[in-house]
C-alpha cells in the first residue's frame, strides 16, 4: 500500500497536475472556495480538528487502555494501535516522495510541513473511527441497529473530515479520495491480522474466520 500511494501520488504529480484532471481536481477547490459561508467555515473548522494529530493520539491511548481493560485481551487495542499509526507512517513517506503542492485557494487554516497528496486528516480519520466501529461491532453484533449506530458515526466522521479539508482549502478531491482508501486498507489488513480467529475442524483442516459477524 506503501508503494502504490506514492506511485500514485508521484504519478499525480509528475503527470497528471498539468492534464485536465489536475483541472478539474483543482476546479473542485475553487468551486468551495467561491461558495463559503461563515457558518459552513465555522463547522468545517471543528469536524477538521476531529482528526488532528493530537486528538488521534491521545483518543488512540484513551481506547488502547479501555478496549483492554473493557475486552479482557489486547487484540482490540493494538488492533486500534495497527490501523493508525499504519496509515500515518505511509501518509508521511508518501507526502516526503510525492510531494504535491495544496490547492491554490485562500486556505482557511496553517498549512502543516507535510505535502498535499495523500490526505492525513482523512486517512487517520478513516483508521481511527472506522477502527472504533468495527471493534464496536464485533461485541454488539446481535445488535443491528447499534450496529448501524456505530457505522454512521464511524463512517460519517470522517466523510465530513474530508469534505472539511477540501473546503477549507487544505486538499483536493484526489488527496482526500486517496486518503479514505488508505485508511480503510490499513483498517482491513489490521482486522485480518488481529480481529480473526483460527479454528480446527474435525478433519484436522485449519480455516480461518473473521471474528465479526459474515
């Protein structure tokens, strides 16, 4: 995953930026940035520090330690632990290779040290409350409509973080697409890895299966 987003970012880069895809990519940015109000910069701005670097950290230490003592094991919490900093270790290899300038609108917050190309705040969004959600459900999973609770903040979070990000100027719509991916790769290979279990059968043939409902 490492290798493909900055294959991508350095093909966006090198390639695409001056086609009509880069165009049109920064032709998103100026369209939000045309129709800003003061009440959506306002919103924006606090589902944007939803997902800044000290909230992820500290709500990933606040869960590492509940998920243990909640759950009675680990799996849950380095499961949380996997798909953030993941993500995060890949987000910033990728933004040192494929360095991509932001968009050129008026920004409405600092632009951090680290490139435009992929999105940190949304893959760490994605990582983090798409990661809540799915332990969530693992232990509430006769529950269907805490089920869908979890989903719809764990999903809607970060889509606001990403359309947030996009209207305050600090990404484009490639940035923040390449974003949500990221963190729902690394969310599933972390699933895989630490929320399955391994069963024998009585045929002696080992299968594994997810420890989430099919």
């Amino acid at each position: 995953m490492a290798a493909l987003t900055i294959g991508v970012g350095l093909l966006i880069t090198k390639v695409l930026e001056t086609t009509t895809i880069g165009a049109n990519d920064q032709g998103v940015n100026e369209e939000l940035a045309d129709g800003r109000t003061t009440f959506w910069s306002d919103v924006t701005d606090v589902l944007s520090k939803l997902s800044d670097t000290p909230v992820i950290v500290i709500a990933t230490a606040v869960l590492v330690v509940v998920f243990r003592l909640v759950f009675k094991r680990w799996n849950e919490s380095l499961f949380l632990v996997v798909a953030v900093w993941s993500q995060s270790i890949i987000f910033l290899l990728s933004t040192v290779l494929a360095k991509r300038d932001r968009p050129e609108v008026e920004r409405l917050d600092p632009a951090p040290p680290t490139s435009s190309f992929p999105s940190g705040h949304t893959s760490a969004a994605v990582a983090f409350y798409c990661g809540v959600a799915l332990v969530l459900t693992l232990h509430t999973h006769r529950y269907k409509i805490l089920n869908v609770l979890w989903w719809l903040v764990g999903l809607g979070i970060p889509l606001g973080i990403a359309y947030s990000r996009m209207y305050r100027g600090m990404h484009h719509l490639s940035d923040v697409a390449w974003g949500f991916l990221l963190g729902l790769v690394c969310v599933a290979v972390a699933a895989k890895a630490l929320l399955s279990t391994r069963h024998t059968t009585r045929e002696g043939v080992r299968t594994t299966r997810t420890a989430w409902p099919p």
